[in-house]
C-alpha cells in the first residue's frame, strides 16, 4: 500500500498541494496557498500519495465547501479526487478515498458527498458508484450529487437556480472563479484574450467566501464559470481559441 502523505498548515510549504508545483513563486500558486491555509483552520482535509506516485484528495465539512451544495452540514464533501499519469490503475484512487471516508467516519459526520459528472475536471460517477454512493441530486450539464450515507438523516442537495445567477452577470464575458483551483487565473487570461478578439465586455470577479460561492455561482461546480450574456458557456477551463469557437 502506498504511503498516503497528510498536507496541514505547517507542512503545505514542504510537500505543496500537487497542482501548479513546477511554478510555486506565480500569483496563482500563492493564491491557493494562502486560500488553503484559511480553509485548513475550517477543517479542509487535503492527503497527496507519497512513494513517487501522482495523486491527491481534498475535502472539507460540507458547511464550508466550496461547491454550490446545500444542507451538507452533516456531510464531509470531495471537493477534487486525481490521479494521473502511470499512478492511474494501481488502486491509488480507492486509497485515497477510503483515507476520506475512514476521517468522515472518526470525526461523526453522517455521509461523504462528492459532485460528479462526466466532464472535465469531475470525479467520474463510475469511480464510486461501487463503493455504495447514490446520485440524491442532478442539475442540467451532467451534474450529479453523489453520496456515501453512514447514518439515516437530511442529505445535501444542489443550490439550483443556475439560469437566475448566470443571467445576473454583466452583458459581454465574464469570469467567476476562486482561487480554490491555481489553474483559474490562467483560464481568465484565456478568456479575456478571447473577449478582446470578439470585442465583448469582459468582467473578472473573484469569488472570495464559500457563501458568495453558492449565492452567485450558476453551475454546481461553483470553483469557476464563464458566462456569455446571462447563459453559461463553461464550468471549466476554456483555451482562448475553443471560447471564440463556442461564440463565433
């Protein structure tokens, strides 16, 4: 079994958070890092597979996650589940979530939850069905709410009213992303160079709180969307040739 590494506030320096670790002295890396160190104090939970193998796990108390999910306080929720490269196949993924299920179980939380989908950057629904999850929720775009209860009692569910919050934003491109992932500054580059060659308006706003995460977002995913005249275009990241693409 592979060493599975616990990543806190006094060791995030030393062992990083996986992403972006070739570029620790870029805004975007700092970003995460000091967003991590707020939510360690809120109870994130963040494990990375040791031994040379790729891969980690983060998760926090449903009350302060930072996906669009309501009523979790009694659940802990994944916020990212990878593994990558030749780490993939070695049951590397099943180990890290059963280290989160086992620290869901000890500290009385009632269930785990995990957002799944069969895009980009979402835990694929087949990667825990057979471990006793069950969809309790959907929205459109393929999203699933999927969950491990360990005791009877209310579940979470999806915050909804996507079109209402996407059709809030400002006309032209706009961007809501946090800095829960470091990829996000790079995917609201993309997207004002593409605003630009389009000649649209182009809004960046950061999400700064769990709270406004679920408020404002108009997907599930919550982390990031780019919105086009009030419709949702993407959860995920965009290169700048695919959004004038998708709006050509």
């Amino acid at each position: 079994m592979v060493d599975i590494i616990t990543v806190t506030a006094e060791t995030v320096d030393d062992y990083g958070f996986f992403c972006k670790m070739s570029a620790r002295k870029s805004p975007a890396w700092q970003a995460k890092r000091a967003w991590l160190l707020n939510r360690f104090a809120e109870g994130l939970q963040l494990r990375l597979l040791g031994e040379g193998e790729r891969g980690f796990i983060e998760f926090m108390p449903g009350a302060k996650c930072w996906r669009a999910i309501d009523d979790a306080e009694d659940y802990m929720v994944i916020h990212c589940l990878w593994v990558v490269g030749a780490s993939k196949g070695q049951g590397h993924a099943g180990a890290l979530l059963d280290t989160a299920e086992t620290w869901a179980r000890e500290a009385g939380f009632r269930g785990i939850a995990a957002l799944t989908g069969s895009g980009n950057w979402l835990i694929s629904p087949g990667v825990l069905e057979h471990r006793g999850y069950t969809c309790i929720d959907r929205a459109e775009h393929g999203f699933q709410l999927t969950a491990k209860t360990f005791e009877s009692g209310t579940v979470p569910h999806l915050s909804g009213g996507w079109h209402t919050k996407a059709e809030a934003c400002e006309p032209g491109l706009t961007v809501l992303r946090s800095a829960q992932c470091p990829y996000l500054e790079d995917a609201a580059m993309h997207a004002s160079r593409a605003a630009d060659r389009l000649g649209l308006a182009f809004h960046d706003r950061v999400i700064e709180t769990a709270d406004d995460l679920r408020r404002l977002s108009p997907s599930p995913y919550g982390t990031y969307a780019l919105v086009h005249d009030g419709r949702l275009v993407s959860y995920h990241y965009l290169l700048e040739k695919q959004i004038v693409a998708r709006l050509s």
